[in-house]
C-alpha cells in the first residue's frame, strides 16, 4: 500500500482527488499541507476514514516517514519548489498538470529526479482513458493509414473559476492552454507517438479572464508530418472531441475520455467512429 501526502490540498484535491483515492485498492493518503492550517484541520474531520494528519510546512510533509510518496497539487507557480522539496527527501512525485510554468522549471525538475534516483511523473490522466488507448491502437495498427490530419478540443464553461488562482499569471501557467490544452497536446503526442517540432498559436482574452487568454487555438506540426490542431476554451459547454485524420479513412471519439462503442465503416475509406457510451 503507497502512502501518499498531498502538497497543496485545496479545490482538486477535494474534487478530483480524493474520490479516486477512496477507490484505490493499492494506495491511501496519509499526510497533506495547505497553507491554511484552520482548513488543513478541517480536512481532517472530512475525510475521517483516512489515516490522515496535518503537517504545517512541505519539508515536514515530505520528511515523513509515513508518507512514502508525494502528489503535487498546489498552484502551477509553486510546482518546481514542492517537487524539488520531495525530491531532496527521496519521495517519489507524481506532479499535477501543467508540470511547470515553463521549460526550464520542467529541467531542473528532471534534472533533480536523475540526481535523486526517484520517479517522477506528471498527472496525465487522459492516458489511461479506454478512447485514448483504443484510437491509439488503431492508429497504430495503420487501419486509417498514415496519419495526416488531428483535432482536439477541451471546452468547459467557467467565466469565474472557484480556484481564484488559475486567473493569476503570477500563479497559473495561464488560461485554459495551461489547465486543459495539456491534456490535448499529451493525448495527441500519446496516440500518434511522435513529437512536436513546431507551434503556432492565437488566444483570446475577454474581461473575466484576467491576464489570462479565456480560448485559444494551436497549430501543431509532429515530426513524422501531422498537422494537429488544438482548441480550448472556459466559453463554451463541456466537450472533448478528438479525431485522427488518415489517408486511409477517419478515427475518434465524440467525447474523449468516455466509454465508446459502435464502430461504422464507409468505403473506399475507412471510417471509425466512436460514440459516447458506459458500456464497454
């Protein structure tokens, strides 16, 4: 059993985190740290079923030896310092996204994971989605041929954020290119299993959203040849559809990140086409 501590236990991990911890069969969480200590007891009281408890600073956290690894969870800005911290303690991290605030941030983070002999990794949920996997596969397989075209969308309506911070550029990597578009870029360089070697990009930005972009749209060249392009926005209903473009015919998913089924063929292409479903 891994036990984890939390550094940065606010809205996600409430909302995204802990439902999948009180599922998990072969992990627990046993410590976290947020910078209000009054919430950080709160907490406690919440998720009584957990053998938790609340450390004051990220050093106390991250030398405990009841926590045998760390999930990073704070703001963007603050990623490269509670990584670096567990890593000094030989904790292995798992690092929500976006890994950092830019490239240089992500080296050092490697660079200190190499030196510490630890894993680092980086909360790319969109990986283990059936979709994702499936469209991989067939990609792959060369069904479709070879891949020319790819599109990735991730929309979701928020004109006021509950997490306050994701507005502020001294503390998120930016708008919804830092929140979701990462998603997008890492399920596409996933499925095609190529590289980026170019981008292009446009934001929009409106009052809401402070000094961050509200949409944006990125061209992306892979370097075996596709043309990617992405779209994300906090303007419009929640979706996720993504689609692999080939010479030999189209593959995709409505709503990536869901169950799918129905597959319909055309000729002389091949057309895949997945719908949402709970079934498997």
């Amino acid at each position: 059993m891994i036990r984890y501590g939390i550094l940065g236990f606010g809205l996600h991990a409430v909302r995204r985190l802990m439902p999948g911890f009180s599922q998990a069969k072969r992990c627990t969480v046993t410590g976290l740290w947020r910078r209000d200590q009054r919430k950080a007891q709160e907490v406690l009281n919440q998720y009584s079923q957990f053998p938790l408890r609340a450390y004051d600073s990220p050093e106390a956290l991250c030398s405990s030896p009841d926590v045998d690894a760390i999930f990073v969870a704070s703001p963007d800005a603050l990623h490269l310092q509670h990584v670096l911290v567990a890593l000094e303690h030989r904790k292995p991290v798992l690092c929500e996204k976006p890994m950092a605030m830019n490239s240089a941030e992500c080296e050092r983070m490697l660079a200190a994971a190499e030196r510490a002999r630890v894993p680092l990794g980086v909360a790319q949920n969109f990986r283990f989605e059936p979709s994702i996997n499936r469209i991989r596969e067939i990609v792959a397989a060369g069904t479709i041929g070879k891949a020319l075209l790819a599109r990735s969308e991730f929309h979701y309506y928020m004109r006021q954020h509950p997490r306050t911070w994701i507005t502020d550029p001294g503390l998120a990597c930016g708008g919804p290119v830092g929140d979701v578009a990462v998603h997008c870029i890492d399920a596409l360089r996933y499925i095609l299993q190529d590289e980026v070697t170019a981008v292009f990009a446009r934001a929009l930005h409106d009052k809401d959203s402070g000094a961050v972009e509200s949409a944006a749209t990125l061209l992306l060249e892979f370097r075996q040849g596709t043309l990617a392009d992405v779209t994300v926005s906090t303007r419009a209903e929640y979706r996720t559809p993504l689609w692999i473009t080939g010479e030999g015919g189209l593959v995709g998913a409505e709503s990536a990140g869901r169950f799918l089924q129905n597959i319909s063929r055309t000729t002389p292409l091949t057309r895949i086409k997945w719908m949402r479903s709970h079934s498997t």
